[in-house]
C-alpha cells in the first residue's frame, strides 16, 4: 500500500487558522452572542449580557478544543489497477488507522481527485477506537489518457454541536496512468510475403539443417547429436555445432505529433486517434515477437539509445508494452514545423517493417515521407484526413473534384509506401486489414520465381 503517513500540520496552522474554520453556524452563534452584549449594554439588561457570553463563548470553546485536539491517524492509499486504458475504471481504497491511545470522534475523509476523474470523493468516519482502522472506496474513470495524482488525503475535523472544521493533510499522494485503449487487431501477415516483415523476419539457420563452421565446445544438456566429430578429434574435447541465433524482425512505429498536423482535441479527435492506434499495433507486433521502438517527429524514441538499437521486445515484451503506453499516455503536440528529425534517426539503414501515423501533410513533408521508405523494409502510412475529421465526413473537395488527401497519398505511394487515408469513425482493424491485402498486392509480382500475370481487361485490382 502506498500513501502511508500521519496527516501533516495545515500550513498557518495556529490559532488565528482554527478560527477560520469556524462554521456558518459558529459564526452566526459568535455574531449573536456579540450584538447581544451589545444590546444589553444600550438597554441595560445585565441577563441580556449573561445569554450574549454564552452564545460567543460556545464557538470559541469549540475552536479551542478542537484546535489542541492531536488524533495520531496513518492513511494508506491503494490503487487497482494503476495503469488503466482510457474509459477503464480503477478501484482505490482508503484506509484510516487511529495508532493513538484515545478514540477518535467524528471524521470526515475527502481525497483530492482531478477533476476528469470525476466528483472528490467524501466520506464521514465515526468513532474510530483505539488500535482500529475503517476501509472505504471509490472508482475512478477518464477518457482522456494522461497521468493524474490522486491525493494528498484529507481529514475534516469537526466539534459535535457544528460550530468548527479544520482540515488536516496527509503530505503523500499517488499516480494513476491512463494509457490509451489497445485495440484487438486480426493476426494477420500485413507484408504479405514479403521483406521486413515475412522474409525480414530471418530463422534460425539450423532448423534448415545448416550449421556455422566454427563448432563450440560441449556444455551440460547439449544434444549429443549436435556433436562435430571431426572437431571433437582435433580438439581432444567435445565440440558441438553452433546453432545460428535468429534474428528478431524489427518494427517502427512513427507517430506523427505536429500540432500544424492535426486540428481538434478531446478523446474523438484525430490526434487520439492516431494515439491509439499507434498503441494497438505496436502492443500487436510485440505480441507476435517483433522488436518494436516507437518514434516520434521530434526524432526521440521509446526504449532510448541506450537498449539494442532503440528497439524493445523478446522476453521483455510485457515490460516494453508497458513503457511503450506509458509514453503514449502523456504524448502530446509537437512544436516541429516537419518531420526531418524522425528522418535523420531513420536514414541509418535497414529498420525492418515502418508503420506511420501522419496528420495532415503538405508537399516538402510528403517528399520527406517518402524518403523514409527508401531506408526500410516494407512501409506503411495511415494519413488522417485533416478537413474530413474537422469538417465532417464528406471532407472538403476543390472545384476539380479531387479529395485534397489524394495527391499525398499518391506521392507516398509513388516512394513505395502502402498509403491509406483514414476518415472519422474508421475502425483501425479494418485498416490493418486493407493495408495487409494492399500488401500482397503489390508484393505478388516480387516474388522469386512469380512472374507478373496480364491483367484482364475491366478486372478490378
């Protein structure tokens, strides 16, 4: 459990801050127990004077009383879960433990929340005996991914008759990260056959038959058949065939953040859009045991430079889906006016299959896009249609007639992209699947030994 601790002293707390909390009802006693005193010195009635004392004294007794009370209370706070997809609940429980000799009186426990979360919860505790505890609980929910403190914690003291609250904080607080929502996707072959993602995608030569020519030595439950004798014989000790390590296929994700790139905001815009799917295929490909780094146009990548190439995946894939939404839960618009810098950490060489998410694209960026395909395997772009998501589903047509996405999509394509726009309320697995059999496509007259077959008149593609 986290959270754990005494609640902390409210800061200006003195005597001057105990009379702040005094209640509407403690004032309006201290107001009438004043004009009282008042009026009994211009009337002259000394029994007036007597009930005047009495109504301003009761508030001030219960401020000095509940000013010097000091309850030992430790508060703990647990989440369940702690990372929740966007419109997921998440349960947090409370729990007030009084570790003094006396009992408590009456509590009130509120804990601060975001307002996206939803109401702040309020409880009211009773008497809470010496040594025990009492539990309570809420749920949480957002539709906005991010990460949001839950806390500090806060206890409201009150007196019985009503007249003073004071308001004592615990000094610890808690995160609760909304990720966004990973879409389940088909388990399908989006490259067809083909490399980067099929052939890219290199096996172990032994389970073809073939071995390295330098043998190593024996170690405890090697198979003996994998045993090279004429090794063992010029070695004087057992030398067995290597067995070549596969190569794992790799991924990149390029997620597109401009904030010239995309228009709108909340949880249906085009950008969470874009967010969410980049999260669904890359938790899908780390599945199927693919290496996968997620990159943005600013040109910084999740894992960093310090793991194997900026890639993460194999045994660690639950870890690295873990970090890869993490980051997508607080990603958010890029200053970058284009996306040089997400080129420059891809022009190394051979990155294996490259998904991107684009927003709205002008001419230099599409070249710079198709750039990018010349350095990898097999490329495919999801381009948001900007004035579709902005102004409807019919999008905005020029005199001509011409859908103003058609021509990036045409320039990505001409560079070897698989390019698909993407308009309002698509279905991401729908795309996946079109992408795939755009794929095989284009990837079918590239296979050894296939020869491009005459295309009948009037067949569609």
């Amino acid at each position: 459990m986290s959270g754990g601790g005494s609640p902390g002293t409210p800061q200006g707390d003195g005597l001057r801050a105990a009379l702040g909390g005094l209640t509407t009802r403690g004032r309006s006693f201290l107001a009438a127990g004043l004009a009282a005193a008042a009026c009994s010195y211009l009337l002259g009635q000394a029994d007036l004077l007597r009930v005047g004392l009495l109504l301003a004294a009761l508030p001030l007794v219960c401020v000095l009383v509940l000013h010097r009370t000091r309850y030992r209370v430790a508060g703990s706070r647990t989440l369940s879960p702690a990372r929740v997809p966007a419109t997921a609940e998440s349960r947090v429980r409370l729990r007030v433990e009084n570790v003094s000799r006396m009992p408590t009186g009456l509590l009130m426990l509120q804990d601060r929340v975001p307002y996206v979360l939803g109401a702040r919860p309020r409880f009211v505790l009773d008497r809470i005996e010496a040594g025990g505890s009492r539990e309570v609980s809420y749920r949480v929910r957002s539709d906005l991914r991010g990460r949001y403190p839950l806390g500090p914690l806060q206890l409201r003291l009150s007196d019985p008759f009503g007249m003073c609250e004071l308001t004592r904080s615990f000094s610890t607080f808690d995160t609760l990260t909304v990720v966004p929502r990973v879409e389940s996707l088909p388990p399908i072959r989006p490259a067809g056959e083909a490399s980067g993602y099929g052939d890219g995608r290199h096996r172990s030569l032994a389970l073809a038959g073939e071995d390295d020519v330098i043998p190593r030595g024996y170690r405890h439950g090697d198979d003996l058949r994998r045993v090279h004798w004429r090794s063992t014989a010029r070695h004087g000790e057992l030398m067995v065939r290597r067995e070549e390590q596969p190569q794992k296929a790799r991924c990149t994700v390029l997620l597109d953040t401009r904030a010239t790139a995309h228009q709108g905001s909340g949880p249906d815009s085009a950008f969470e859009w874009a967010v969410t799917a980049a999260a669904s295929v890359a938790v899908h490909l780390l599945e199927r045991g693919f290496s996968v780094r997620l990159l943005t146009d600013t040109g910084s990548s999740v894992p960093g430079p310090d793991g194997a190439g900026g890639f993460a995946g194999g045994a660690e894939s639950a870890g690295a889906a873990g970090l890869l939404l993490d980051t997508l839960a607080v990603v958010e618009h890029s200053d970058e006016e284009g996306l040089s810098s997400a080129y420059d950490v891809l022009r190394g060489g051979n990155e294996g299959l490259l998904i991107g998410f684009f927003g709205d694209l002008d001419d230099e960026q599409a070249a710079v896009a198709g750039r990018m395909r010349q350095r990898s395997g097999a490329a495919i772009a999801f381009v948001l249609d900007g004035d579709a998501w902005t102004r409807g589903p019919g999008g905005i047509r020029f005199s001509g007639g011409e859908v103003p996405i058609a021509d990036r999509l045409r320039m990505l394509r001409e560079a070897g992209w698989t390019a698909l726009p993407v308009k309002p309320g698509a279905m991401f697995a729908d795309l996946w699947r079109s992408a795939d059999r755009a794929l095989v496509r284009e990837d079918r007259p590239l296979r050894p030994g296939a020869a491009a077959a005459p295309t009948a008149p009037g067949a569609g593609s």
